[in-house]
C-alpha cells in the first residue's frame, strides 16, 4: 500500500510520459561502481577538461567559486554555510558544539578521553587521535586475526577485520 500520493513518488509523471529522459540520469552507476556523471574513468559530465569536479574548478569558472576564488560555502567573506557566526568552520566551532567538538570542549581526534587510549589487540598507544590510522596498520590486522583465531578457532582474511 502507497503511504505517499501517486504525484510525489519521485519521476511518476516522467517515466509514464516520457521513459526516455530517465534512461541516462545522473544516477546510473558506470562498470566502475561510481555515479556516472563523477567518474574521471568514463569521462562523466561533471568532470572538466582539468580533470576536477566541474562545479569547483577554479579554471573553469565552477559555479561553487566565489569571486574570491575560494569554495563558495567555506568562504567567511561570502557569509558561506559553513561559516558559523563566531567566523569559523562550522564543524570546528567550540561555541556552536561543531561536529568536530567533543563532549570535553575539544577537538575530537585529539581528546584523550574520547578516543581509545590504546588498542586492545596490539597494546599500542592511540591517544593522540592515532586510532584510526593504527586500524589500518599490518601489525593490527596480523593480531586480530591471531586473537580471532584463538577464540573461534577459524582463521580470517585481511578484507574480513574491520575498520571500525
């Protein structure tokens, strides 16, 4: 059953009309797993001649450029979005709570509190908000396997330990 009206499923009237227009949206995913029009690969639309994202090419006048050659939501001239009112990157703001601020009134990656202190696995220290790149490390796949192996007896790929 439709919870919503026929009109607002989305490309109702298009595709009954016109199938035609749908068939090369900007949703098709090319042989290389990406939205169609971003892939550099296949020479989507929304790459330039540059070789960048046509909408921020500086060179090629993208429409996310402000007249101060800058990002046009990161530009504190431009009032962009995400330019908090204190005149910081939102995220990074401590005043408005940004999404890089923990619970501790600190930068996320760099609280000590917040992030593991060391890894349970390869008894590394983590502190400094070297979790994450630890994760990847050789060392910490090669004992996270042994300690899974230990524990449920079957042994795991290096594409099966996860990365949190």
């Amino acid at each position: 059953m439709l919870t919503q009206p026929i009109w607002m499923i989305s490309g109702y009237y298009i595709d009954l009309l016109r199938p035609s227009l749908n068939t090369n949206s900007a949703v098709d995913t090319c042989p290389h797993g990406r939205q169609q029009c971003d892939c550099k690969a296949c020479g989507g639309r929304g790459i330039c001649p540059h070789n960048r994202v046509r909408s921020q090419c500086k060179e090629c006048g993208g429409v996310s450029i402000c007249p101060h050659n800058r990002i046009r939501n990161r530009c504190k001239e431009c009032c962009g979005a995400s330019i908090c009112p204190h005149d910081q990157q939102r995220r990074r703001c401590k005043d408005c709570h940004g999404s890089s601020i923990c619970a501790h009134n600190l930068t996320r990656y760099q609280c000590k509190d917040c992030s593991p202190k060391e890894c349970e696995f390869c008894n590394v220290d983590t502190s400094k908000g070297l979790y994450k790149k630890h994760l990847r490390t050789k060392k910490h796949k090669d004992n996270y396997k042994a300690e899974f192996l230990r524990v449920f007896g079957e042994e795991i790929t290096d594409d099966d330990v996860p990365n949190f």
